[in-house]
C-alpha cells in the first residue's frame, strides 16, 4: 500500500514536471533567445550589466508618546483660558 502511494506521488510529480515546468522552461529560453535576436547591434555593445534593487531595511516607526494625564488637563485648562 505504501509503495503504491509512493510510486502514484512519484507519478504525479513526473506529470506537473512535464505538464508545467518544461513548458515554462522553454518559454522562458526562447524569450532570452529571441530577445537576444531582436536587440540591435550598437546596442548589444553598450549593455549594461543588469543592476539589482536595494533592499531599504525596516524601521519600526515609533508611536507618538501620549500626554500624561497632567499634561491633559494643562491643555483643557489652556483650551478653556482662550475662550
């Protein structure tokens, strides 16, 4: 029983294998070839080698203190002074 599960995920690996990565395998070399061809010659010269993004590290942003409770009641006194 075992080996019959075994063999039968075997067999479905072989199948996606085909059914999709040879697929995309190709595609994706005949792009590189063809877009090879296509490029114009003075510009094949000058290329560039491909640059890589930078990775911007994460900072944590910092949350705003909030107002003590004596602060509050200074800024609700000065609130109500100005009225």
């Amino acid at each position: 029983m075992l080996e019959q599960t075994f063999l039968d995920a075997v067999v479905v690996i072989a199948l996606f294998v085909l059914r999709v990565g040879v697929p995309l395998a190709l595609l994706f070399g005949i792009a590189a070839w063809l877009e090879r061809k296509l490029r114009p010659t003075e510009t094949q010269a000058n290329q560039e080698p491909a640059r890589r993004a930078r990775v911007i590290p994460f900072v944590k942003p910092h949350a705003p203190a909030k107002p003590t409770a004596a602060e509050q009641s200074a800024e609700a006194s000065q609130r109500a002074h100005n009225r």
